[in-house]
C-alpha cells in the first residue's frame, strides 16, 4: 500500500477499494477526489508499483479475479484504516517524536503524508506545478502550491532564460 501511495500519490481510501481489474495491464488506473467525487487518472505503470504487483500475485498462488481487492486485511476484507504495520514503522522510527511533531498533531507522519512525499519528490524533480495539480486529481493551483518551494532549480533556471547570450 505504501509503494502505491509513494508512486502513484494515491489516497490511502482509493488504495483500499482498488480492484485487480483496475491495476492490471493498464497504465492509469482512476481514482476520485473525496470532495467532488471527480474522477481523475493514477499512473500505475511505475517499475515500483509493477514490482510489487508482481509480488502480490505470487504470494497469491492464483490468478486475481478482476473484481477482488488488490489489498485484503486480514479476516479477508477490506481496510478501513492504514495497516497497523505501516503505523508500527512510524512509531519504531519515532518519527513523531521530533519537538515539532510531538507537539503539533498536524504535523504527525501518517499515511497521507506518502501522497504529499510523491507530490514533493515530482516538485524537487523539476514537474510543473500544473502536472503535480493533474497527478494529484487537485482542481486549483492553490492546492499544488504547497510543493513549489520543494523545487530549488525551478527560479534560477527560469532567469537564466533571459540570458542575452542563450541560443534563438
């Protein structure tokens, strides 16, 4: 589930209905933003996320039926919540346990903070923020601009442009 999120920026409730049919053989799986209800495109052909489909059909022993959960808990049903292995992670790290996290409750590491690492990994790469907006399924900039600082390149290279001397 973690692999997914990091590499797709899926939400941890789309992740959890995510179906078989919906992750194989395609590039873009469709997810929907919880307020709208809007549908928009996941790109599920990452290397990442292929590794780990792969593995999840082999520990399966059987071919997924395309209507099965690509993630079961363990009574054989769906997740509500992130599994208690990724909160164990969290705590054994002690990731919140830093004076600014111990402190303030909305800056605690949770599952949703792997969406905002995608989005941040894309931004420190140099993708426009209009294409991190798509990728995220947001409908305003304002949204995606929480990442525009995670660019360090992306101001000098644009002043640079200007240079009297650059080819026409």
């Amino acid at each position: 589930m973690a692999v997914l999120s990091l590499f797709s920026g899926l939400r941890l409730g789309d992740i959890c209905r995510l179906t078989w049919g919906e992750v194989t053989e395609v590039e873009v799986a469709y997810a929907r933003t919880p307020k709208s209800g809007m549908a928009y495109g996941v790109h599920v052909d990452h290397p990442e996320i292929g590794k780990m489909l792969t593995e999840r059909r082999t520990r399966l022993k059987r071919a997924p039926q395309p209507t099965e959960l690509l993630f079961v808990n363990g009574r054989g049903g769906p997740y509500t919540s992130a599994p208690e292995v990724f909160e164990d992670a969290v705590e054994e790290c002690l990731l919140n346990y830093t004076p600014h996290r111990r402190d303030n409750p909305a800056e605690k590491i949770n599952f949703h903070a792997l969406r905002h690492t995608f989005a941040t990994w894309l931004a420190m790469k140099g993708t426009p923020l209009y294409e991190i907006m798509a990728l995220m399924g947001q409908h305003s900039l304002k949204m995606a601009q929480r990442y525009a600082a995670h660019d360090p390149s992306g101001l000098a290279a644009t002043v640079k442009k200007l240079s009297l001397n650059a080819q026409k």
